[in-house]
C-alpha cells in the first residue's frame, strides 16, 4: 500500500519500536509522525473536534499506538478520550482505546479470559482488605502461593510472592486495590521459571519465544533468556483465542504451562513489545503489524485523506 498517508505513532519516546514502525511506515511510502497523548487535547471551539501536534490542519489516516501515559485519573481518561473520538471521527486506531483499556487493567483482562473459558489462574481483585485476605487465607490453606500484581503493572516490576502466614501488600503500595493470582508451579528445579510470550497480529499467532527467568519472574525486563519456541498448535490456539477475547487487533500474550502439563494465560498486552521477541525469529515483525493494520485497519475503514 501507497500513498502520501499521514500516521500518528502514538508514544511519548519513540524509542526502537517507534523508530521499527517509522522504518516500515516510511519504506511503504507513508508519512509517520511521532504524537504524545499529552499534548493533545478536545477542542470544540473551531472546526475541529480532536487536535493532535503536527495534525493540525486535518486528522492522521490512521494511529498506531504505542504508549498511554500514566497520571491522574483525569488526564488518563482524557487520554483515552482523545482515542475514543479518533475512532469516532472515522479514524482507524491500533489498538483501539477499548481493547487498551481491557488489556491495561488486570483484573478485566482475568474477567474476559475466565468468561471466554480460557485457562487462567485463579484470580481476586478486591478494595476490601478483608475480601483479598480471605482470598490469600484460602489459597495458601490449600497449598498454594499467591502473586500480588499491581492492577496496572507491566515489565514484571512490583510483583510480590506470597506463602502462609504472610500478609497482603501495604495499601497504599497497591493503589488501593489488591489483585491477586494463584502462583502457577511449573515444576521446575533449578530455582528460575519459564513462560511464553505469542505475538497475535490479526487474529494470527505471528511468532512465539520461551523466556527463561533467573528467578520465578519470567520478564525479559527481570533478565530473562529468550529463545525460539518450537511449533505447538495449543499454545498459539490459546494465544489467538485470548486477543480475541479482550477485543485487540494485536496482542502480546503471556502463558505458562504448569507442573502438570496444562497451559494457563497470565495476561494480554495490548501494548505490546517485541524487541526480544524480534531476536529470535527472522520474521519482520514490524512489518507484520504494520500490514496487518494497513490492509485490515486503514483500507476496510478508512481511505487515505486527500
């Protein structure tokens, strides 16, 4: 696909993934521009409705998504207004603000996946003290751990393990809201864990890696060792099946197979990253997830803008 189309990358630091997608926009013969969700804003004073920095003049053809800030409640609902009414006005946006939303808050994204009927682990996300304790008491009276995650955590920073006898997370290290998650055992012996992260691009698993963690915190971010996962129909059915369950266009999906064999998905990013993904498969990822959002997103719902 060809043309002098504008598209907003939405990102507060470009970074490699921003430069990858520029890369791919640019060699396609688009015209990418880097757009911060602060300094955009709703304005129905003049003709406009929606006014992004370096669009003033008329709207992008398209927004890929690349980051939503954090900040108050009411600059990050203002935020995700700005992509609400991108897609109102006609503009295709990837992901879209609602399968963000699902995906950014833990507990929704538990919800969809228990009520879809995928595998997940047991899961409790309570204001309640008392409520996330029971939660706690009953796990672990049962043999079981208990992560505590912040509900808007990402890159494995600020999880807690939690075994008898111990307590819940101070309140105000949680926000306010505890979410918690059964621990899934693997079985492993040697003190690390494994996961997997699949890449979902339009409702196809793209690529899949197995993370080695030096600790039961599997994030490449943590210091864990990626390598190619071998082909595994389950594992990728899965994967496919919980992007689709939170309504996302693309979807980084993380999974774990427990000490019996059976694959549980821990969570859904809907901004996802794969640097270290891209590392292990010669496919152009990048360029997978701008295909996919050009002939799927941009030419069944938006035509390029004179």
């Amino acid at each position: 696909m060809r043309g002098a189309g504008r598209i907003a990358i939405v990102t507060e630091e470009p970074g490699w993934h921003g430069a990858e997608l520029r890369r791919v926009l640019e060699a396609r013969g688009l015209d990418p521009r880097f757009v911060s969700l602060r300094r955009c804003r709703i304005d129905l004073g003049g003709e406009g409705s929606v006014v992004l920095p370096g669009f003033e003049d008329r709207l992008p053809d398209g927004v890929l998504v690349r980051d939503v800030p954090g900040g108050s409640l009411e600059q990050v609902v203002l935020r995700l207004d700005v992509l609400h009414a991108l897609r109102e006005l006609g503009v295709p946006v990837y992901n879209d603000a609602r399968a963000i939303e699902r995906t950014v808050d833990k507990a929704m994204t538990s919800f969809l996946l228990h009520r879809a009927g995928i595998p997940t682990p047991p899961t409790c996300a309570a204001e309640a003290p008392a409520e996330a304790r029971a939660f706690l008491e009953a796990e672990t009276a049962a043999g079981n751990e208990v992560v505590a995650k912040p509900l808007f955590g990402s890159l494995g920073v600020g999880l807690r393990r939690l075994g008898a006898g111990m307590d819940l997370p101070d309140v105000a290290a949680c926000g306010g809201v505890w979410y918690l998650q059964r621990y899934v055992e693997t079985g492993l012996s040697e003190g690390g864990s494994r996961d997997f992260r699949v890449l979902v691009v339009g409702g196809v698993s793209a690529a899949a890696m197995v993370r080695h963690g030096t600790s039961w915190v599997g994030n490449v971010a943590q210091g864990a060792r990626c390598e190619p996962s071998q082909p595994d129909p389950e594992l990728e059915g899965l994967a496919v099946a919980a992007c689709a369950a939170v309504g996302a266009d693309h979807a980084g999906v993380d999974l774990i197979r427990d000490s019996a064999g059976r694959l549980l998905v821990l969570e859904v990013n809907g901004i996802p990253g794969w640097r270290g993904l891209q590392g292990t498969t010669p496919i152009d990822l990048a360029d997978l997830v701008v295909e996919d959002f050009l002939t799927r997103r941009m030419l069944q719902e938006s035509p390029i803008r004179p």
